[in-house]
C-alpha cells in the first residue's frame, strides 16, 4: 500500500534560531531581520506568535526569527531579555528596534516600519 500527498505546501515563516545559528541567521543577515524571544510557557507569547507569523507571510521583505529564552539564556542575557515577549529588530547585523510586550498587528508593522523606513 502507497499513499501520495498532493497539493501539499509545508513551509514555517517564522524560523527558530539558537546561539549557534544567530550569527548566521541574524548578524550576518543583509537586510531587516524581526527576532522574537519567547517561552513555551508565555500567555502573553501565545497571543502574538499568530500575530507574527502572519506578518512573517505578508512582509516577505523582513526575515522573521524566534528565540526560545529557555533554551538560549545566554543570548537573551547579552541582549538584555529581561522580559517576554521581547523583540528586537535587526538591519543589517545591528539592533534598529527593541519593544516589549504582546501588542496587536498595526503596533508591530508601526515598529517594523521604523526600521525599514529609516
């Protein structure tokens, strides 16, 4: 017995990242990068995650990336990730942008678009 899947599309726009992957994934990145650090037990990071992966399938301009604080203490330390949500906005391998807290969607393109306007 075989089975086919047709028609299928399986993609993640948000990507996660670690400490090894960072550099690669943000710093080095040309360009607008949106890092969300988050834990798995956050309410707060429950009610944005869909917020941001919905940005992440309309602005196809800035990469979307998320950083579990739990697993990857040592990165949320060296960028003062006291609090979660927090998010930081990349450009270019640089920190444009740094909010906290859950927020709805126009509050997260507001922020986005001061780096990517700047």
């Amino acid at each position: 017995m075989t089975s086919t899947i047709t028609n299928c599309v399986i993609y993640m726009a948000v990507a996660r990242v670690t400490t090894d992957t960072f550099k690669k994934e943000v710093l080095d990145e040309k360009g607008v990068v949106f890092v969300d650090f988050y834990a798995d037990w956050c309410g707060p990071c429950k009610m944005t995650s869909p917020i941001v992966e919905e940005l992440a399938h309309e602005m196809k301009d800035v990469k979307f990336v998320e950083v579990d604080v739990d697993a990857n203490q040592e990165l949320a330390a060296q960028y003062s990730v006291f609090s979660i949500p927090t998010f930081l906005i990349f450009k270019n391998g640089t920190v444009a942008n740094q909010f906290v807290g859950a927020m709805g969607k126009e509050k997260f393109v507001e922020e986005i678009k001061k780096v990517t306007h700047s």
